[in-house]
C-alpha cells in the first residue's frame, strides 16, 4: 500500500477507501487529479490521469527513488509498477508483462515512454557497451514508431493509429539483450493526418524537398490538406523531424534506406493529388507530370505506372490476361489502396528493420542463463466518433479482448483460484464481457464471421445485404441491434448504422465501406510494378508481386480476420505472463489541465472495471505462491526451516516461518499455496531476507575462502615439495657433471684449465666460484710443482708485478727470463760487470746484505731537468746509486726500509720513481741492455721490490 502521502491529496490506493462506493471513488479521483497527483493505486494497479500539461516528477532524482523499492514505499506512479514488474522477472526469473488500457486521448503513448525510460535507466550499472546498444535502439524506436504510427484526430493530438506490444529480453543480470516489436492494425493514410508527413514538409530543407518534388504548404496535398488546416505551423516540426532522422541513423538505417523512406512518403503525397477524368469510354489522368514525378521517386518506368493507374490486368477462367480499363471511380478506389499499402508495406519494413536490429541473436541459456521478458503494451484505447466505421470496429473489438484478459487474470482467475484452493471469501459481482467479444468472433455466428462470408459470395455483394444477413443471424443477441431492428430508434440510419452495446458504451457503426476495408484488394498490377522497382529497398517490401496473374488464385485472408488472428496471439501471449496493469482516464474533451468532467471520467471508471478491481482486491489476497517456492525464498527468515527444515510438509514449514513472524491473521493456507492478504506482509519478509543475504553471503564468502586457501596451501606446499626434489635433482645433476668433465684433469697437460665449466643452478652459485677458486688454485700448485727451485724467486717476482701492475700497464716483460743483476751480467755489460761484481762484494761485506733485488743502468733526472748515468743497486737492506765513471763509487745510500712507494707510467718508457718516508725520491730512467733495447724491466724493478716487501 502506498505511504508518504497527506491526506489533503486523498487516498493513493483506492483499496484504502473507507465505503467503495463510485462516489467516493470518484470523489478521490477528483481530488488526487486537482491536487496534481494523477496516479493512484489499486493494489498493485495504476490509475492514470491524463493531466494535459508537463509535470516536473520523471527526472533522475525521481528515478532513484523509485529504483529498487517496494510498491508501498513511495507516492503511486508508473515507475513504480515498472520498478515492480522489473523485481519480479529478475526476482522469480518469471516473464512479466505491463499492459496500458484506456481510451484514444488518456495518454497510454506517454505512459509506455515513460515505463521504457525507467527500465532504461535502472539496467547496465556497469555501462556494458553492448546493452547500452540494445537500451538505445529501443529508446529511439519509440521515437520512429510514434512519428510514423501517430496521427491527429479531433480528439486526441497524438493518437496512435496502430497498436505497439514490445517485448524487452534481460539476461540474467536482468541487463536488456533485445527485443522485439509486433505492431497491429495501421490505419489508412487518408483515415488521419500522421505526424510525419506534416514533419517532412515543415521540417525538412529546402533541398530535400525539391529532390522529392514536393512543396512546403501541407495544404497543397490531398492526404494532409484537411489536417493541416488545423494544424498550426510550428518550429517543432523542423526539430521532430530531425530527432526521426537521428532516431533512424541511430538504429542502423543506412542513408541508402532513409532515402527510400522519403520517397516512399513524397509518391504518397503525390498519389493524393492524382485525378481522372472520363474522356470518352476511357479514363485519363489529369496531371502527367505527377506521374513522372511518382515514376521517378519508386524507380519504375512511367509507361508502367501509368498503366497500374488506369487499368487492371485480369486472368479469365481460360488462363487467358486481359487488360481492364477502370472507370473513375475504381482509378481513385486503387489510387487510394495503393497509397495505403505503400504506407503500410513501409511501416511494416521499419518495424521489421528495427527488429533485426534488436532481436536476440545466438542465444544460449545453457551458456547466458534464463532469458526473461517484459512486455509492454501500448494499443489504441476505445474509440467513438461521430462516424465510426471498420476500423473504430477492429479497435473496439482489440479492447474487448483486452478487457476480457483483465476479466480472466484479475477478477475470474482470482476468484476461481480461491474457491480451487479452499479458500473463503466474499464473491464479487463483475460483467463478464465474453458475450460481447463471441459477437464479433465466433466462428460461423460473429460479425467477422458474417463479413468474410458476405466478401468471399460471388456477384454483387453490398454493404447493406451483409447488414441485412447480419440483422438477421444476430437479432435476437442483448447487445447487438439496428434502426432495423429498433425502428423507433431515430440516432440510427435505415440500412446503414448497427450499433453494439460495449463494456465501454454504446457505439453506433456505419456500414458504409466495411466489406471493401475487409477486403482490402489491392490490384496485383501495383504489386508488380513495386516488385520490379530498380530500388531495392521498395522491392523487398513488395515480394507477393513477383507472382504472375494467372499464378494469384489463393484469396487472401480478410483484414478482420488477420487482425483477429493477431490480437487472439496477443492475448495468449500475455496471459502466459504475470500482468502488470496501467489503467489510463481521460479527464476531459477539451484537452484542458484543469477541467475535471465527472460523468466522462465515471463512464470511464465504470467500462473500465475499476470499482469491481478495488471491492476484489480489498476482499482477496494481494499475493499467492507454491508452498515449496515460498519456502525456498524465505526459509533463512526462521530458525526452524534454516537450512533445512525437519516437518513432514512444506506447509507445516511455512506456517512456522509466519507464526515466528506473528503474521498468523494475514494470511490463508490453501491446498498447494500460502495466500497472502496485504503486501506489507511480503515486503517485510522481502526486508528481512535482504538483510540476512549479505550476512549469509559473507558466510559463504568466509567458508569458501577457508575452501580455497586450503587448497592453495596444499598446492603451495605441493609446489615447494617439487621445487625441492627438482633442486636436489639438479643440484646432484650439477655435480655429476662437474666430476665428468673433470674426472680427467690430473692427466691434461694444461689440468683442466681449458675445460669449460657447467652453468650452476642459482642455489649453487656462491659454491661455483668457491669450486672455481679451489681448482685454480689447485692448478697453480700444479704448475709450481714443475717449476726449478732456482726458478721460484723470478716466479714470485713475476707474480707480484701482475697483481700490482695487471690492467695499469700493456708491457712489463711477463713473457722473458728475469736477470734482475743486470749490471753484474757480463753479456748485458760486458765494460762494468769486472767492477761492479768488485764493488758488490765490498758492499755486501760492508752492510751485510743477502742479495741483489735489482741492478741496472739508469739515467737521473733531477728538478732542473738535467740528465746523468749512473747505476742502481737495489738489495734486500739499501738502494745505492753508484758511480760508473768512477768505478761504482757509491754516490747515495738510502734504507730500503724507508721507501714507500714506486710509480710508473702506463706507457712503454721506462721511468721509475721511488718514493721515500723523508720524501727525498729517486727519479730514474732504466737503461734497456744491449743486447735487447726493447727490453722493459719495470716490471721486473716492481715485481722485485713487491716480492720483498709482501714476504
């Protein structure tokens, strides 16, 4: 029931009424609509006001409000039962349909863009790319149906000449997937004045208009002359005709197509204007130019179309064609159903069109789920004009059936469910309507019936002899009756007018047209002038022109048997969904905000059923439901059904979940279902199980967590498991390798220096370089073995240059014999060695050292860079610089144990500083022998000194 509402706005649900009675319904309808609340409950029915102006309450924010909740919560409104129609196809996974009634003017078109702007935009949170697609291309549908399927009419501005049933598919997210659209019932173009037309010639630029050959002025055409003496000029028609072509391009109509629709409506404009004249025996046109122009737009050759227009090809019993000239009245008759099947082959294409467009394709539900459905419905409401004529019969016949549907589903299903299950309750009195709708549909007996049989008799059939078979085979039915039949009856025509006493009121019919709008004969020379278009879009709308004349034998179904067939599918395809209902009223005739005409709106309210829907629902139960399936939704809201409950039946189970909840005096248990009597019940429990859902969930969530963690603890551990062994197989592997390629190495002659090591797994790589340092050090013990004793002190000489000099200097004579006593060696100073060797001796006496690190002529530099010869003695205690002119005469004689450093050059010279503590350094240039000039001996001076001091 709905809340957040004053009294001062009246009652919002009807069931809260205090008597229900029609005065204080009518009462509190006023008042709602005066106070501008135009909907009002019923239970879960919405009753809409028209209320003739734009109010400010289908925003965003609204939307919001209304999203998720239950009906009760908020104001009454179509978003609201949309919102309701919406949770039950993704709540039950259960089709779901919302069916708008009301008569021509109640704004039923406005309530079904409303209904699709909701549902648009509750759906896709994620902002899927392809369901934003869908959402779209159904949004702008509505704009091309409602331009091409709306026409003027003296009661209504935007009446829908056709009916429009949508079915909208969710996927299991409840995200739209498709849809699809089937239409019923298009009016003829010169019946009333469509929108589009108008739009077209108001709307669209100069040079469109000139391509298609037509003017501005709607007054200049045939089919539009009279609406648009009524119709005032409007900077709208530019702007709606745009937001077609917008709507068109956005669905996916290729220029190519939005070509052919234009032309397709201009050659209509142009039928309109065609005239005849008798010239004799023969029939002409008056006006060749607008035929050419018609050739020209349709793509056919003029010879052609004009010979559709003014004959008709005939086959005789004898398979033999002739050609039939029309008389001026049968050329204006096919000029006319031409026009209006080039309308309605074009309408039909552009259903069709956006169909493939928004059809499901390459549905799974193994793969995708459940695909559910909501319908939405929005069909001419009742109509009676001054004159009605067939198709106000069609209309009026499709709203019997509906009414008959809202009779089966609401009233008779509900009160045959109680009495089924056992349940007592007050019996409500209602009109059954069925008597009404067999009048018109029973086989052999209904009006349908009597005009097919009136239209399929051979000779000269009248519309007045099928009145006269009509009156005869239905005057004895209470509501049927004729001027024939009434003669006292004055309002009726003699051999024109029958009127039926409807659920909606009495509508008197003029019979006058009735079996040709039956027959609809168009000649099948039209058929074939379209199938042989050069314009392939106009050829396709046209395939039934491809037969020859003598090949159409096969009479077609009558219009009011099609449309019967359509609207009898229509009804079972709602009834097999949960029904939803929007119940439309018009206030008033004058399309005034303001005026509200009591005994319009009570006629209304009482054709409609609204008075037997309010005493049915306060005497009924608002919702009902299988004792399993309740269960299985609402057994985490009891502790004794949680998770499984222990009781013999479902129905024990379920009486516990309501007394643990005190609901004991709201409900009734019938022999399969519990029957609940006010929502509020439900939409606690719906409240409840919401609240219990995260907790559950978050228990599932931690148990399968715990789940999933121990599995991956299991596989971490078996992983680590592996890894081990694997590491311990190449580990073992590594070694095995390493001892087979070094198995041999005592035996090679370089052992095992050439030998390439293995690449080592990463847990062995400190132990490589350790097994690498060992073999060479094991290789150089090897190598040291072989080396003469009197060889190891050059050895050591040479390594100790290597480690001070490697990377610092290109040459250091590595590769030769080290003399080290050069100035002793007679070879390499064959004048100084005699003396030398003497004074060597003196001084080895003298100082008492042990041996001569390294001698060598040198050449000293001093600061003014002046050079002398002079000789380097270096032993293990002092470094001499001698005399040689002077026989060695020992010139300087510094401790070795003050010196600190040496220094060198990169390059090949052989300078050498000493460097002393006292910082009184020694500068020499080696001399090479001469026996090798090219000989470098400071590595030699270096390796010596290094050997020394790292002893």
């Amino acid at each position: 029931m709905a809340e957040l509402e004053g009294l001062e706005f009246g009652k919002s649900d009807f069931v809260l009424l205090d008597e229900v009675t029609m005065e204080q319904f009518m009462d509190n309808l006023k008042l709602r609509f005066e106070k501008g609340r135009i909907y009002t409950f019923i239970g879960e029915v919405v009753v809409s006001v028209n209320p003739y102006k734009h109010l400010d309450i289908y925003g965003k924010e609204v939307i919001e409000d209304y999203r998720g909740r239950e009906l009760y919560e908020n104001p009454p409104h179509l978003f609201a039962v949309a919102d309701a129609a919406y949770k039950a196809m993704k709540r039950r996974a259960k089709d779901t349909c919302i069916v708008i009634s009301g008569e021509s003017g109640a704004g039923k078109t406005e309530a079904s863009k409303y209904i699709m702007q909701y549902i648009a935009a509750i759906t896709n949170p994620n902002q899927r790319a392809e369901v934003e697609s869908v959402k779209n291309v159904l949004l702008k549908s509505n704009c091309v149906l409602e331009a091409f399927g709306n026409a003027k009419t003296n009661r209504n501005d935007n009446s829908s000449r056709f009916g429009k049933y949508m079915d909208i598919n969710f996927n299991f997210n409840g995200d739209p997937t498709g849809g699809h659209i089937n239409n019923y019932l298009l009016e003829k173009i010169n019946q009333h004045l469509y929108v589009l037309f108008v739009q077209v010639l108001r709307g669209g630029s100069d040079e469109l208009l000139k391509s298609l050959y037509l003017q501005r002025d709607p007054a200049e055409y045939a089919y539009t002359s009279q609406g648009a003496s009524v119709t005032l000029a409007s900077n709208n028609d530019s702007l709606c005709h745009k937001a077609v072509m917008a709507a068109l391009k956005v669905i996916g109509f290729t220029t190519e197509e939005i070509s052919s629709i234009y032309k397709i409506l201009s050659t209509i404009l142009h039928l309109g204007n065609l005239q005849f004249t008798s010239d004799g025996e023969h029939v002409v046109l008056v006006g060749e130019d607008t035929v050419k122009h018609i050739s020209e737009l349709t793509s056919t050759e003029p010879e052609n179309t004009r010979k559709a227009l003014l004959y008709r090809t005939v086959a005789t019993g004898g398979g033999e064609v002739i050609e039939k000239g029309h008389n001026e009245q049968e050329a204006s008759y096919g000029r006319d159903a031409f026009a209006k099947a080039l309308y309605e082959r074009l309408f039909a294409w552009i259903v069709g069109r956006i169909n493939s467009v928004i059809e499901v394709k390459d549905y799974n539900p193994a793969l995708h789920g459940k695909n559910t459905v909501i319908g939405v419905l929005d069909i001419y409401g009742f109509e009676i004009f001054d004159n009605n004529s067939f198709e106000q019969f069609c209309i009026n016949y499709c709203n019997e059936k509906l009414q008959q549907l809202f009779i089966e589903l609401i009233l008779r299903q509900e009160q045959d469910e109680y009495q089924r299950e056992g349940i007592t309750w007050q019996h409500i009195e209602y009109f059954n309507n069925q008597i009404i709708v067999d009048l018109v549909e029973q086989p052999h007996k209904g009006i349908i019936s009597i005009l097919d049989e009136a239209c399929l008799t051979a000779g000269k059939v009248t519309d007045t002899v099928c009145l006269d078979s009509m009156n005869k085979k239905l005057g004895q039915h209470p509501h049927y009756t004729s001027r024939k039949l009434c003669p006292g009856d004055k309002t009726m025509e003699f051999n024109r007018d029958f009127r039926i006493r409807h659920y909606a009121g009495d509508v008197t019919y003029s019979v006058e047209g009735f079996l040709d709008k039956n027959k609809d004969p168009l000649f099948q020379d039209f058929k074939r002038l379209m199938y042989n278009s050069s314009d392939h879009v106009l050829k396709e709308m046209w395939p039934d022109g491809k037969m020859s004349i003598t090949e159409v034998t096969k009479r077609p179904l009558t219009a009011a048997t099609l449309f019967k067939n359509s609207i009898i599918a229509l009804v079972d395809k709602l009834a097999c969904k949960e029904p939803y209902y929007v119940r439309c009223i018009k206030p008033n005739e004058v399309k005034s905000p303001l005026l509200f005409d009591d005994g319009r709106c009570q006629h209304q309210v009482a054709y409609l059923g609204l008075l037997e829907n309010v005493r049915v629902r306060r005497a009924g139960f608002a919702y009902r439901q299988p004792y399993a399936r309740f269960l299985q939704r609402y057994k985490m809201t009891c502790e004794y059904t949680w998770p499984n409950h222990l009781m013999s039946t479902d129905q024990e189970a379920v009486e516990a979940i309501v007394n643990q909840h005190g609901f004991e005096d709201d409900v009734a248990y019938g022999h399969t279902k519990l029957f609940v009597r006010t929502p509020r019940t439900l939409f606690t429990l719906e409240q409840e199980r919401a609240a219990l859902i995260p907790i559950l969930v978050l228990f599932l969530q931690k148990v399968w967590r715990g789940a999933l963690a121990r599995m991956r603890c299991r596989k971490i551990r078996a992983i680590y498991t592996i890894m081990a062994h694997y590491k311990c197989y190449k580990v073992k592997a590594h070694f095995w390798e390493v001892e087979r390629r070094f198995a041999n190495v005592r035996n090679m002659a370089d052992y095992g220096k050439s030998v390439e090591w293995p690449t080592p797994p990463a847990a062995l790589m400190q132990f490589h370089r350790i097994t690498q340092h060992l073999h060479r050090r094991w290789w150089a013990r090897q190598l040291i073995k072989n080396i003469p004793p009197s060889d190891m002190a050059e050895v050591r000489a040479k390594v100790a240059a290597l480690s001070a000099l490697s990377g610092e200097r290109v040459d250091w004579g590595y590769s030769r014999a080290w003399e080290r006593d050069y100035l002793a060696n007679a070879k390499d100073s064959p004048l100084m060695s005699t003396n030398f060797v003497r004074i060597t001796k003196e001084l080895k006496n003298k100082d008492q050292y042990s041996q001569v690190l390294f001698s060598c002529s040198v050449r000293m530099l001093n600061w003014f860079n002046n050079t002398k010869d002079r000789a380097l003695l270096i032993t293990d205690k002092h470094i001499y610089r001698l005399e040689p002119k002077k026989h060695f005469k020992v010139q300087k004689r510094i401790s070795l144990d003050t010196v600190v450093g040496v220094s060198v050059t990169s390059g090949s010279d052989q300078m050498v500083a000493l460097h002393t503590a006292s910082q009184d350094d020694i500068l020499v240039h080696l001399q090479r022998g001469q026996l090798n000039p090219n000989q470098d001996r400071v590595g030699e001076l270096v390796g010596s000194l290094t050997d020394h001091f790292t002893r």
